[in-house]
C-alpha cells in the first residue's frame, strides 16, 4: 500500500480542461506512482509533507531528441567545413575499414554519465540520440541493454531503440562527397531494433519503452523505411527519423530520391501519427530552399511531430521560419535538446529569442508556447496523455525549480520568468513516477565531478584518433584549431 505524500510550493503547474494552469501555493498528492490531487485544501490523509517555500512545482520535460553520448558539437562549433574536419568519413577510412572509436564499457558509462545530466536538467522523459559518425556502422543491441540497465538504477523514464542504417555519405580522393549502401546491413540492424523492442518493451515497471530509429533520411534506403514504418505499425512504438535538417540533407535526397525529404517519406508512406521528426528546418521555402512545395502541408497531413531543437539548430546558424508559422499551420511541434548541456530552460529560451527574430518582433510568441511544446507536446507525440501535465491520474513525473536562487530575479508570473532566467541548475528536486531520482541536487550514486573527468579521458581518446578518419588525415591540431595562440612553457 502506497502512503500518500502531499507537496506544496508558491506556485504549482497544474493541467485542467486540456490546458496548464497555474496554481498559487498549490498542492500535489502522490500515491504510488501517480498522481492523485492538484490543487488546494486536499481533505484527504497523507503520510508525508514537503514544502518546497518559494519554488515552482511543474511536469517533468519530454526531450524528443535527448543526447546520450559525449557532445561533439565543440568539435564542429568554429571548425569548419564538415567535410575537411572528420564529420564526413573519407574514402580511405572506409577503404580501411571503419572501427568502434569507443569500447563497450565506454559506452555503457555514455548512456549512464548523459542519462544522470538529463534528470539534472529536469528531463523526466527521453529519447535519446547518439552520433554514428564515431561508430563501426549503427548502434547495438549489447549498448542499448547496458542502456536500459542505465535508465532503470537512475530511474529516468526512456524509449530506447538502436539507431540504424543502410549507408552513408563519404569524401573521395578528389574532395566530392559521394554515397555507399549496404542495404542487406540496414536490414539487419532492423532486425536488431525490432528484436529489441519485443524484449524491453514495458521493463522496468514501464519507465522503459520502446522505439525505432532510422539514422537519418539520407543514410536510409526507400525499402528500409518502408519496412520500418510497417515494423513500427506492428509493434505500436514511436519512430524517430532524422530529416528536414540541412541543406546538404535536403540537396542529397533530391539528387537520389529525386523529391524533397518530406515528398519522399509520403510517397513511402512513411509518415503517421507515430512519426517523430528532428529538425524540420529545411523544407520548401524556407532556409534558402528555393524550390516551390508543399513540405510543410505534407508533413501536417502526415501526422508525425516536428521536433525542434532550437538550440543546437542556432549554433549552426538555422532555425525555424518560424516557430509560430508552423503552430499556426497546425502542425504538431516538441523539443528536443540533442546537444550540451541538455538544458530544456535554455533551449526554450533560444527558441522563443528565435522565433521572435524570424517574427519580426515579440507577438510571434509567448512563454507558455514553448513551455506547452517542451511538456504536452512531447507527451502527445509519444501517445502518453499521462506525461508532461500535472493532474489527477498523470505519471508522477514532476521537478521542482528554486524561484530562491539568486540568479532567477524577479517573478510576476513564474512561467516567464523561467524563460528569463530559469537553468537547468535551478532545478532542485526531480520525481519520476512517484521515485524520487534528484533530491536537493543529488542523484544518489552519482559523482558528477567524477562523471565529467571520466567523460572527458574518453573525450580525449576520440579527438586522438580523428585524423584516422578526416580527409587527409592532417594532425589534431590542423582539424582543431585554437581561439588564440598557444602559448608553451
């Protein structure tokens, strides 16, 4: 028998009539792992009181593209083009053979180090996202078991699927970018996803679901995605496809499928309500995509969910054109963090900074916006009306964030002050389903000092082996060049 636990703070976030809603020193009754009140002068008998003062008690973050390796995004920030800086293998590492850069053991701390930041940041809900650039070919079933092992001792909420592919793009001798298939090896990394999803699907008492994730749309051959979307119709789990997401992805597809990204997964019937789709920055019109279409209408019609990730997609100098035209063409959007730190306050802060310069000024957006997209939006596009809202019934998924830190300043409302001044370090406690995983910043078993120096040794012996795979295979310090000059003893 569950005893109830009763959580009071200045202001709650709680959900009715299909809406958040705000609730002044409001309430939260717990039992088990539910929720079983929100609001004020709960009758009932509870076992336990917390009162977190002047704090904000809200639904935990759905993150629809949650990294789960080490970042590698400063590897690219001001090194650039991809193509001559390791992001694109050359010809001769695959003549040579591509090779796991990090061991098993490396990987399975990856998955634990990146699952322990997204519960900091106040992520109760996670798809996480790795890069293959650093990989032999796709993800595997042994990484994705150490994985869920992960998500069960944290107690982070996942749905975890091994990422595949049936090729990959590669530079020649001469400096063009070309592309190589092996579509039986897609087929059995598939395989391998499917097989996978059968046997965690529901584990852990549930916080471990399941899904498929294709690589990205240009890795992918037509009769790979076919039979994922009807794999994914089989199993009843979410499918996550990287596309719309750059110009180079945009002028690939074009020039091998002969239709833009999002023509394409239509004419493979592709495309459903189960449909997961980071970035949707690169479609007709928009991002300097000359070419008339309908991408937009197509991917609205389909169903699936616009992932946007504003802040990752800003340090590579795109966006969303905007963020308020897609809502208001009614297509389905969440967040995604896909980068570090994993931080939702400052990707939802980037995001409304973004669209109100694409918008031309501040009515392109408002706070509760992005907030809905990084809570219900989320939750809607993985079918969970249980996740990201704070009712009778809900999954006790729940974070509390300091309105005492003296960095937050000054409220008149709690939710915009968030998107001014909220980090992921003003989250104090996190509860997924009635466990709490974070108290007063503490994940028990967690060593984050010791997490970062660990995850940056293997930083390191990655950044070592770079010149095996970049054009050329000129040293570190030409691939990676330095702000300022170095200045040896």
């Amino acid at each position: 028998m569950h005893e109830p636990l009763l959580l009071t703070a200045r202001w709650v976030v709680g959900h009715a009539g299909g809406r958040h809603c705000l609730y002044p020193n409001g309430e939260i009754v717990v039992t088990g792992d539910r929720i079983a009140f929100v609001g004020h002068r709960y009758q009932g008998v509870v076992a336990r009181r917390i009162d977190y003062g002047n704090a904000l008690i809200g639904p935990g973050f759905v993150d629809l593209d949650a990294l789960s390796d080490l970042d590698t995004t400063v590897l690219g920030y001001d090194n650039q083009p991809a193509w001559k800086k390791g992001r694109i293998w050359p010809e001769t590492y695959m003549e040579s053979g591509p090779f796991e850069m990090y061991s098993e053991e490396e990987l399975a701390f990856q998955k634990r180090y990146a699952f322990s930041r997204l519960i900091r940041s106040g992520i109760t809900t996670a798809l996480p996202i790795a890069s293959l650039f650093y990989r032999q070919w796709g993800e595997t079933v042994a990484e994705f078991t150490a994985a869920a092992e992960a998500a069960r001792d944290l107690g982070l909420r996942v749905y975890l699927g091994p990422a595949y592919r049936s090729g990959n793009s590669f530079v020649r001798r001469d400096g063009t970018i070309d592309y190589h298939f092996d579509e039986e090896r897609g087929f059995i990394g598939l395989a391998d996803a499917i097989d996978f999803c059968r046997r965690f699907e529901g584990e852990a008492g549930g916080l471990i679901r399941t899904m498929l994730a294709p690589d990205r749309i240009e890795t992918c051959t037509p009769e790979l995605l076919k039979r994922s979307a009807a794999a994914a119709a089989d199993l009843d789990v979410p499918i996550r496809l990287h596309c719309c997401q750059s110009r180079f992805e945009y002028d690939s597809v074009l020039k091998l499928r002969g239709m833009s990204p999002a023509e394409w997964l239509d004419s493979l019937g592709f495309l459903s309500p189960r449909a997961i789709l980071p970035h949707g920055t690169h479609v007709s019109g928009c991002n300097g995509i000359d070419r008339p279409g309908r991408d937009l209408e197509i991917l609205r019609d389909g169903g699936g969910t616009i992932v946007h990730c504003p802040l990752v997609s800003a340090r590579h100098g795109t966006a969303l054109q905007s963020f308020r035209a897609y809502r208001d063409m009614g297509i389905r959007i969440g967040l995604g963090t896909d980068t570090y730190p994993p931080d939702m306050f400052l990707n939802m802060q980037v995001g409304m900074m973004l669209c109100r310069v694409e918008e031309g000024g501040t009515e392109g957006c408002r706070s509760e916006d992005f907030y809905d997209a990084a809570t219900i939006g989320g939750a809607d596009a993985l079918g969970r009306p249980d996740l990201g809202r704070l009712q009778a019934g809900a999954a006790a998924d729940l974070i509390v964030v300091d309105f005492d830190d003296p960095f937050m300043g000054q409220t008149i409302d709690p939710i915009q002050t968030l998107m001014l001044n909220a980090s992921a370090q003003s989250v104090k406690s996190v509860m997924i389903g009635g466990r709490f995983v974070m108290e007063d910043g503490v994940i028990p078993g967690v060593d984050d000092r010791a997490y970062r120096q660990r995850a940056q040794m293997q930083f390191e012996g990655v950044i070592a082996k770079y010149p095996l795979r970049t054009f050329g295979h000129p040293p570190v310090e030409e691939i990676f060049s330095p702000s300022y000059r170095i200045v040896d003893r």
